[in-house]
C-alpha cells in the first residue's frame, strides 16, 4: 500500500510523536509499504510562538498538494494538528478522499497551561479537526474514554512500542557515578510535562534530566543539585537510563508517554501519578508505582523487580504497532501490485 502521512512532529525534534513515526514507518517499509513523509523538513518553516525548536511550515498547501498528486497515495494519514496536518486536512476534503488521524497530544489542556483559553473551546476546535476522520487513532483505551466523553467518535486506539536491541538493561551502573539512588526523568524540559513536581521531591541519591526544552535554563538555575544533562539519542541515551534506578514520570497530561516503555526496556521501574498514559503503561505494583503521592511512589519503586520491567518491554514490538496502524488505515486506491514491478519510495 502507497501511505502518505502529514507529521508536523518531525526531527530534528526529540519527542514521542517524532520516535513513534521514525519506528512506524520503518516497520512499514519493511512490511513491504511504501511511505511518503510529509514533514516541516522539506517547507518553509518559522519557529513555534514560545517553543522556538518547534518548526512550523509557512503555506504548505501548494506543495503538498503536489506531491500528493505525484505520490498518488492509497491512503492518508494526518498526524498532527499543525499546518501540514491542517493541509492534508483540507486537500482531502476538497477531493472527497478519505483519511485517518491521530490524537496525540492533549494540546487543550497544554494550551490552557500557556494562556487563559477555555478548554471548552479548545476541544471544540479539536473535535471539528478530527470529525471528518474515518478514524482517530489514539495510544490507549483511557484516552479514547476520555475522548468519547468529550463528544469524538470514531476512535480507535493504536498501541506502541519499544526498541529492545537499543533500550536494554546493564549490569554495569557505574555510567552515572553520583550518589544513589538515581531517579530519572527524561522527555521534554517544559511546563507542560509537570517536571517541578518531580524536581520538587525530597528524595535521597540524585535526580537527573536527561532532555532539553524551553525551560530547561530557568530549572537549572532554580535546581542546582539537580543534574541536567541535555538531549542524549540511540546508545547513549540508553545507558543514562539503564544507569538509573527509578525513572519518574510526573506528566498528567500525556496521552500515552512513549519514555516509560524505554525505561522499563531499560530494567526501570516507573513512579507516576495514577493518570491517562501511566494507567494504561504500568502494571501497578509490578512494573512502576501509581501513587498522587509521587514521593512515596518513588520510595516504593526502588523495591520492584526490574526483570518485571524487562520482561513486560519486551511483549511490545514496534512491528505490532505498525501492523495495527496499517489496518486502520482507510483505503481509497489500492490496485493490485505487480510484484515484478516495484513502486518507489518518495520520502520527504
């Protein structure tokens, strides 16, 4: 199958929806799909208002209609509600194709940390967004629960995955060498992931960041024995989380929380407050520690196995998540394929 999809989330930004599509559609190539990328990489971009990491693509109708027309996908997935998503959006609409989308972010709820906007009307305009969808897939049951209550219909969940050949566990932890234990948070440094509430806690060892954000320089003058240590990718990034002990994840508004995956792959167990992403990640008491307490959450995590966390990493494959995004997609032109004649991959 040709599938176009339109990401507004793409490197060189570093977070769960960039690692969620790079990992899917590289499963998808090599179930034997072919993919155009359409991402800020290729268009005229200007930086995200507040979150200048963030590029945003300036008019990208025209070439994206146009690459669409050469592409001649059979089928559209739109990914995120920025301007390549809201283009995709509209040249579908306009040629009375079908498409897919995805709900990754509760943008109501971040938006709403930034600026007086009532979530109200932000869900509002999330629901026109999406209502033409065939589907919208989002990462877990509690999430498409708490979409269905706020008036969505049409959606499906799309679980995922984890790199196990990179996110491994060590036996060695003498990569960190400061005093433990070492309780770990890692994603984006930024108001929105709730980060002071794990810089907050009186916790003995040391904590440690490993990311970066728009907030990153302010917490680290406000935290100064807290180690920050910047973006870390691939190997590298895998052994800063395999050399910890706990990672703590203090978000209340991730729709899934991709990092939990990676560190329980690492032989982390996860401390979490009991909310949509980690109640649908960890096996409470087993593999992380739920707890509005995310202190005592923390403590109690230290005393879990970390084979457990390994063991559950393992049962989740990026190869499976691709194979249900493949599915739930919603074809429009999908003609037989001369296996003698292969197609050619275009990526953006």
């Amino acid at each position: 199958m040709r599938i176009a999809i339109a990401t507004d989330a793409w490197l060189p930004q570093v977070n769960g929806v960039v690692r969620t599509y790079e990992n899917t559609t590289r499963e998808l190539r090599e179930l034997g799909h072919d993919i155009c990328l359409l991402t800020p990489a290729t268009f005229h971009t200007v930086p995200c208002p507040t979150y200048p990491s963030i590029r945003l693509a300036i008019n990208p109708g025209p070439r994206l209609r146009r690459t669409l027309e050469a592409f001649q996908p059979d089928a559209i997935h739109v990914a995120t509600e920025g301007p390549l998503g809201h283009a995709a959006r509209r040249y579908c609409l306009k040629n009375e194709l079908p498409f897919t989308s995805s709900f990754h972010t509760q943008f109501p709820e971040y938006i709403r940390m930034r600026a007086p906007i009532p979530l109200a009307w932000s869900y509002a305009y999330m629901r026109r967004f999406h209502g033409p969808a065939t589907r919208t897939l989002v990462p877990t049951e509690s999430q498409r629960q708490r979409l269905l209550e706020r008036g969505f219909s049409n959606v499906v969940t799309w679980s995922r995955g984890v790199d196990t050949n990179i996110f491994r566990p060590s036996a060695d932890k003498s990569f960190l060498p400061q005093p433990r234990p070492i309780f770990m948070y890692m994603g984006r440094v930024a108001v929105e992931k709730n980060i002071n509430a794990f810089l907050d806690l009186e916790l003995p060892g040391t904590k440690v960041v490993v990311g970066d954000g728009p907030d990153r320089q302010k917490l680290g003058e406000q935290y100064p024995d807290v180690v920050f240590s910047g973006y870390r990718f691939g190997e590298e990034l895998a052994r800063y989380l395999a050399a910890a002990d706990v990672f703590v994840f203090p978000s209340r508004t991730d729709t899934y929380g991709l990092v939990m995956l990676e560190a329980m792959a690492c032989g982390l167990p996860v401390a979490a407050y009991p909310v949509t992403g980690p109640i649908d990640v960890i096996s409470n008491g087993v593999t992380g520690v739920m707890n509005e307490d995310l202190r005592a959450a923390a403590l109690q995590a230290l005393q879990l196995d970390p084979q457990d966390c390994i063991d559950f990493a393992h049962s989740r494959s990026w190869r499976y998540c691709a194979k249900g995004f493949a599915d739930n997609l919603d074809p429009f032109n999908a003609p037989p394929q001369d296996q003698d004649n292969p197609v050619t991959q275009i990526t953006l």
